[in-house]
C-alpha cells in the first residue's frame, strides 16, 4: 500500500536529512521517518531544484 505524506512532511524530512549529523546516513534517517530511503533521496533532489 502506497503512503501519502503531507507537504509539511516532507519539508521537515528533507531538512532533517539535510542537517543531519556526521556518520548519520539518509538511510538511517529514512528509517526513523518509518519510509524508504529512495524516497527521501527522491525528495531531497528535487528540494536541490529550488
């Protein structure tokens, strides 16, 4: 089953990733968020587009 995550969601999980602290990986981020580290990749490329 496919999740639906809210704008602010999203937001807030990108800025977690990309303030994360050294030796933490997108992948143990993505994981404390219950979701897919490809997603949070995917989320964090196209935040680099802004």
């Amino acid at each position: 089953m496919r999740k639906n995550f809210t704008t602010s969601f999203k937001i807030q999980a990108v800025e977690n990733a990309l303030s994360r602290s050294e030796g933490t990986t997108v992948g143990d981020i993505a994981s404390s968020l219950n979701m897919s580290a490809s997603t949070l990749s995917k989320w964090i490329m196209k935040a680099d587009m802004f």
